[in-house]
C-alpha cells in the first residue's frame, strides 16, 4: 500500500516527540531530519522535501509552540498543515462547461500508466454524477487500446465512439464532437495514444488535436510505481501542452508514493484523481486533507463512509444491525456481513481510512485477512447446518468436525472461527449502542452517525 513505510516512520517519529512533554529547539531539529530522511526515502522530490522542511521548522520553533502545554501537538499540526498545502490545500475537481455545453478531455500519458483505464473509470465517475459522457478511441497506433475502450465502455453501459486506426487522431475527435451533438452526450472523453517515452510526435499529435478542438480539461495519466520518472513526465507535458489536472494511477500498489507528493509543488498542477484498485469503480476524488489524514494516522474517516455507501447494501447493514442491537446476530449475519465488507475491496486500504492504524506494522493474518482467508471462513460456515449457523451454542465437537471434514480444513480452524464469532458479537453489541445517547459516534459503531452504516471488521 502506498504511503505505508512513510507512514510508519512518520509516526514513531511523532511518537518520540509525545514521550518528551517540554520540547527544545534542537528536540525539533531533530525530529524534522529525521523527517526528511523519510520523505527522501519515500521518493520526495529533493527541492520539494527542502522547502517543505523548512516550512515546518520556521513555524515549529517558535515561543508559542515550545513553551506550550502540549508542543508535540503543535508540531504534529504544523506537520499536518503543511502536508496538505504541499500536495494541494483544496480538493479540485474537473472544471464542467455551462448547461447545453459539451465538456471536452483529453487524457494524455505514457504507455503503461493505465490511461485507457483511467479514460473508462473517469467516464463511470462522471455518469454516476447524471452526466452522459462519450468515449472516444483516439489511440490509432495500439491494436488493443480501441478494443479495451469499447470492452470497459460497455461494462459501464457507456457509449465508445471509434473509427478504427486509419484516420487520424484529430479526425476523429472532430468526428466525435459533431456525434456527440447529435446524441445529446454532455462530455467527450479522448483517450489519445502513449508512448514509452516523451517523443516530439506524441506532443505535437496532442498539441494538434487542441489547436482543431476545444479542449476544455487536458488531464494527464501517471503511474505512481514510477516514482520521480511520474514528476519528471508531468512536468515535461506541462511545459509542452498546459495541463489542467493530473490522475495518479496504481497508488493502491507497492509504491513509495513521493510522485504523488511531489506533482502537485513541481507542476502547480492539482492531482484531481487517485486510481486505488483494478475494478472500474476504484477511482477515487483526491482529496489532500484526508490523504495528509491516512499519512500521518489520523484516518480518513469520510472516505470510509462514502466507500461504505457506494458499496454496500443499505438495507442488509441496517438488518444486521438491528439483530445486534437484539443480540440476534448469527452466522448467517457474520457471512453476510463479510459479504459486504469484500464489496469494498482491499482491507488494508480500508484499514489505512481508520485512524490509529494506518502505517501500524500489523501483523499477517492479524487485521488484514486476504482473500484465501475470506473463502475459507466462508466454506466453515456453508459446510454448517442451518440449525448450526442460526444457533452456534449447539456446536460441540463432533458437528465441529463434521464441519471441518466439509470445508477441507483442520478442526483447529473451525474452533478459531467460533471464537471470532463470539468475540465479534461482544464487539459489535458493544459498538452498537454507542450511536445512541452521550455516546453517539464513538467507535466502528458510531462512524455512520444516525445509524445509517455501521461498519464491523
């Protein structure tokens, strides 16, 4: 997960700054190189890490942060405030024309970034907020790119608009613009060809297609696992054809993520969207508070909830719940409720959105169970009864290995599960009556406030 060795470091060095209550000046000039290590080895960009460091250290030895009650909390602010003005201050969205107005984008990027993705996963973002966007096929040189459009279009009942690779580029996105007047579709999505490489005939082709169309969003696609080479290629196609916005891709992967920290101060271009998995929905607004947030392990409590919401099935959460708060919760509801909690994708990620725990060295098999640990909880419990699944209090140890034998596992896992299941039911009683009185919002229970989710792991 992206982040997660910078977070890490970030917060133990937070953590010796809390252990030494009165703080000198010289305590915080070495917690900030300490600090800068980190963002170096997360592949910060240098001059970046430099000002950023200084920013930090003019504002945190000042009289009113030293002689504080609490200067470790000072500084963990400043940190904080800085984090988010360095990688954007507000979050930014695509720039809509007028009512009646197509909205033209052009999505540029090197070969491999996930551009041709990135063009169907914008297009499903922007119709779910009531807009009929059109994709158009501009790639004409990768035999693949037409066909993966029309394939990630269709999954998403969104319309793809080619012309096969004989024509132009320019072409057909004014055949396309003239189409989509016609359809009445409110936004053109071009996915325009990649390189490997930055090459004077990829800039030339983009700068060509924005001197015959009007070219409202010129986005560009970047791979965060490519660290500063990201920076460097945002950089290079500013200066070649204006940038209006930058989409990080794969920042849900095994990266270091410097390049999305880095873009925004080298380009002055706002990162708009952050790609966090393979589906198609996976494409998150990107906000710099809540990632600052989940950097330095203070959460990202309003991306859990609006993950919940689009994922999970409103009307079976609030069931279970209501048979919680009844202390009724069976293992039909505990297999439901893992269900639910897959619809969201990666439980790291998600785990990373609660605060305390992102950057935490958890432990394998702990916290973050992967997707074999899921089936086999799953077969335990289909290899069960109906009266066994209703009423775990009848499971003794012959129906325990009787149901062993079915799921293919060792008795010794049957019993393990039994016992998260009971200690999830204690939990989850527990959690449940904090939504309500003096104790409204406290805990996994209270995250959904006015008990509109409630979200068990």
């Amino acid at each position: 997960m992206a982040f997660e060795s910078l977070s890490e470091k970030l917060q133990n060095i937070f953590k010796s700054l809390r252990g030494k209550g009165k703080l000198s000046e010289a305590d915080v000039k070495a917690a900030l190189k300490e600090v800068r290590m980190a963002l170096l080895e997360a592949d910060v960009n240098f001059k970046v890490v430099k000002k950023f460091v200084a920013d930090i250290q003019e504002r945190a030895v000042g009289t009113e942060v030293l002689e504080s009650l609490t200067p470790a909390q000072h500084v963990i602010k400043i940190v904080n405030e800085e984090l988010i003005k360095l990688i954007g201050s507000e979050t930014k969205e695509i720039i809509m024309q007028p009512q009646g107005e197509i909205t033209v984008i052009m999505m540029a990027g090197l070969q491999g970034a996930g551009k041709t993705t990135t063009a169907a996963k914008l297009a499903g973002k922007l119709k779910s907020k009531g807009n009929t966007p059109l994709l158009v096929a501009c790639d004409v040189y990768r035999p693949a790119a037409v066909e993966q459009l029309k394939i990630n279009g269709e999954k998403q009942n969104i319309p793809v608009f080619s012309m096969g690779n004989n024509l132009s580029p320019v072409d057909i996105a004014k055949a396309a613009l003239e189409h989509a007047k016609k359809n009445h579709n409110n936004i053109l999505i071009l996915d325009t060809a990649g390189r490997l490489h930055i090459d004077e005939k990829m800039m030339d082709e983009l700068a060509d297609i924005k001197k015959n169309i009007n070219v409202n969003q010129t986005l560009l696609v970047v791979d965060a696992m490519t660290g500063q080479d990201a920076v460097n290629v945002a950089e290079s196609f500013n200066d070649k054809i204006e940038l209006d916005g930058i989409i990080v891709t794969k920042l849900d992967g095994d990266t270091r993520g410097g390049a999305a920290l880095s873009i925004k101060a080298v380009t002055g271009k706002p990162i708009l969207y952050v790609g966090m998995g393979e589906k198609l929905s996976d494409l998150e607004v990107f906000h710099p508070d809540r990632m600052a947030g989940r950097i330095l392990g203070m959460g990202d409590i309003l991306s859990l909830i609006e993950k919940a919401e689009a994922e999970m099935d409103a009307d079976k959460v609030k069931q279970i719940s209501r048979k919680l708060q009844k202390a009724e919760f069976d293992f039909n509801d505990f297999l439901e409720q893992l269900q639910q909690i897959k619809k969201m994708g990666d439980l790291g990620g998600i785990l990373n959105m609660l605060p305390g725990i992102g950057g935490m060295n958890l432990p394998a098999g702990g916290l973050q169970p992967d997707e074999k640990q899921f089936s086999r909880v799953e077969a335990i419990i289909l290899s069960m009864n109906v009266k066994e699944r209703t009423d775990p209090a009848v499971l003794n140890p012959s129906r325990k290995n009787r149901i062993a034998k079915g799921a293919g596992v060792n008795i010794s896992e049957v019993n393990r599960i039994v016992k998260q299941f009971e200690q999830m039911k204690k939990m989850m009683k527990q959690f449940s009556g904090m939504t309500g009185g003096k104790r409204k919002g406290g805990g996994f229970g209270g995250l959904f406030g006015g008990g509109k989710f409630r979200f068990p792991i």
